[in-house]
C-alpha cells in the first residue's frame, strides 16, 4: 500500500445509487409492491436476508434478460458520488462496492464509473429468460464484512484505515469491523451503531468525515 492509503467499501443500493435494483426489475415484472416489501422489512432487520432475496428473485422468473440494460438506464447515481470517487482517487486510495444487488445490472455502470473493485449477486439467465435462481454465493451481512476483510488483506490496508458505508442491516458486519462507519439516508438502527451519519443525501460528505481537505 501507499502511505496513508484507505480503502473505501460502500453499499450500492440506496447508497451508491438513488434506487433499489430489485426493485427497478420487479417494476419491470408487475410484482412491485410485493417486492418492496420484502426489501423493506429485510432492511429493518425484520427478515433474514438470504431467505428474503430468495422470495423476491423468485418473483423475477420469466423477466427477458434484455431488461438489465433497460434498468441500468433508470439508474441514478446519489448526489456527490462521482465528486467522493475523483477526490478519493486523487489522494491515491481504493474504492469498492458490495451489494446485495446483482451484478447483471450493475457491473458495466461500476466499470465505467471507474470503481476499483466490486462484488453482487448474480441472476441466473437461462434461455435469455430470468429463472428466479441466483448464482453462486449470496452476498449478505457476513458476505459484506467479509469482502471487507479480503481488501483489506489484498491491497495490505488494516482495517483501521478503512470506511464502511451503507444505509441497511446487512451492512452493519461491515461497518462494525471498519475503522470508520458511515449510515448514509440510513434506518434507525444502522444510524445508531455508526460513528457518522450523512443525512443530506450527499456522498461527497464522505471526504469530509475521513478528514480529506474541501
């Protein structure tokens, strides 16, 4: 590592980007409303996380995998995003995103947003057709502090030296075991267990929190 460099790990639905992209897909399927609930309640801890995304890509089957394209163009990223990411880059650190998300949707944006590293979930696509499967292992609360920790080994930046946002449950494993945590629009329970919280929906308030000049 550099001296003095950090690694940066943040949430992507909500926090990276305005929206929720399961949601954005179960707009797409007619199945909306119940999806957000789910999501939801899994936010607010109410419901493992695992079994709640199950349930909801579930409702996803038979979605043509040409709507990934078609959801990525009614992303937004959150305000100052691109600002934390320059700055950031500037004074030579590291940034990643996980997500509990999915990567069919979201890996071309991170790309071209110039994002170091990124992990998400992947829908199964079978016959150019959603099946209601994922792939692989779900990234949840214990997958997302765990990626952490596999940064901050690769790149040889202790724990202490890096920041955890994010604005749900599943993030808080990251943000217990970061050296900064920072609740972005964030539910009651991750505000209370950070060390900071940004509330004006700026990112680039990010930069300020790890003490880095205006």
């Amino acid at each position: 590592m550099t001296l003095d460099q950090r690694l940066v790990v943040l949430d992507m639905d909500s926090t990276f980007i305005q929206q929720e992209v399961i949601d954005l897909l179960a707009s797409h399927a007619g199945v909306g409303e119940a999806v957000a609930a789910i999501t939801e309640r899994s936010m607010r801890g109410e419901l493992d996380f695992k079994a709640s995304l199950r349930e909801r890509v579930a409702l996803l089957k038979g979605l043509p995998e040409e709507i990934f394209e078609v959801v990525r163009g009614e992303i937004s990223l959150s305000k100052g995003a691109r600002e934390m990411v320059s700055r950031l880059h500037e004074g030579g650190h590291k940034i990643a995103i996980v997500s509990g998300g999915f990567n069919n949707v979201i890996a071309p944006l991170l790309e071209m947003e110039m994002i170091d590293f990124f992990r998400a979930n992947t829908l199964e696509v079978v016959d150019g057709k959603l099946t209601g499967l994922t792939i692989g292992d779900v990234i949840d609360r214990e997958a997302k502090a765990n990626y952490l920790r596999e940064l901050s080994a690769l790149l040889d930046i202790p724990l202490a030296a890096t920041v955890a946002v994010g604005d749900g449950a599943n993030d808080l494993g990251m943000m217990e075991i970061a050296g900064l945590s920072i609740a972005f629009n964030a539910k009651p329970i991750v505000q209370e267990k950070a060390k900071a919280s940004i509330n004006n929906g700026d990112l680039s308030e990010v930069i300020r929190f790890m003490g880095m000049s205006a």
